[in-house]
C-alpha cells in the first residue's frame, strides 16, 4: 500500500507538511546565499532526497526512511556551513 493511500489523515498530512518544508527551507536557502551556491553545495542532499522520493514512489519505505533521514542530516549540516561561513 502506498503512503499516500494509507487510511490515516495524519500520514496525508505530515507528507504534504515535510514536501512544503522542504520546499520553504530551498526558497529560504536560495533567497539567504544565493542559487548558485545552492545548486552546487547542495547537490549531495539533493540527491538523496530525490533518490528518497523515487524509493516512496516505488514503495520502498525502508529504503526511503533510511535515505530520507540522510537528506535532512545532510540539509541541516549544509545550513550550518552557510551560517558558520557569514
């Protein structure tokens, strides 16, 4: 069964709360050190986020929490980086 059908609301809704998050935290990312810099430093994170969705998509979960919870990992050391740097 996927995600996205599985009877629980809260599962529905917590997908959709973690895909806006991560689309505010690159908008807030690219607006703060430019999209250059994030498109380049952030090609590891990028990755395994995108790798994480395909294992969903294909029902993986395992594979998608392990790689998921790696992204985010990555993601916070990335924003860390930036801010240390300023």
């Amino acid at each position: 069964m996927s995600l996205y059908n599985y009877p629980g609301e809260l599962v529905r809704w917590l997908c959709a709360m973690d895909i806006g998050c991560a689309i505010i935290y690159g908008v807030f990312c690219a607006t703060c050190f430019g999209a250059e810099k994030i498109l380049s430093a952030g090609r590891l994170p990028i990755v395994f986020l995108v790798t994480a969705m395909m294992c969903q998509r294909a029902e993986k979960y395992w594979a998608y929490v392990v790689l998921h919870s790696i992204w985010h990992a990555l993601s916070a050391a990335l924003m860390l980086d930036f801010l240390l740097a300023q």
